[in-house]
C-alpha cells in the first residue's frame, strides 16, 4: 500500500496543478488533501462567480421577459371579456 500512496501524488501532479500534499488519518484509512496554489484558486473562484453571475443574470431577465408577456396576455384577455 506505500508504493501506491507514492505513485499516486506524482500521477495527480501530472494532472493537476498541486501546490501540496497533507496526509492525515482519516479514521480507518488515509485521506489526501490536494490545493491548488493560491493564484488559481483565486482564478477558479473568479471564473466560478462570473458564470453565476451570467446565469443569474439571464434568470432574471427570463423571468422579467414571462412577467411582462403575463401581463400583456392579461391586459389582452381583459380586452376580449
């Protein structure tokens, strides 16, 4: 089991990019904690917030775009009676 615990932080570092390594207990196994360095997490976060940010955006505009047709169907409907 060590030679693979050594194998597999190399493997990952191929992968990703790991600014760490933590082994910790973890119970009745081993836990291994990888960071990115802090400049990506930060570039990750950044891109993470704007693309909430367009997808709330476009929401927001789906539902003021229902809103307004609602209204104008209603404002129609009253029209007709």
């Amino acid at each position: 089991i060590y030679h693979f615990l050594n194998d597999v932080p190399e493997k990952l570092k191929q992968k990703y990019v790991i600014v760490s390594d933590k082994y910790r207990l973890a119970g009745a196994g081993i836990s291994i904690v990888y960071e990115l360095p802090p400049a990506k997490a930060k570039q990750k976060l950044a891109e993470s917030l704007d693309k909430v940010r367009v997808d709330y955006q476009a929401d927001i505009e789906a539902k003021q775009q229902r809103w307004i047709e609602e209204q104008i169907q209603s404002l129609l409907d009253k029209e007709k009676a």
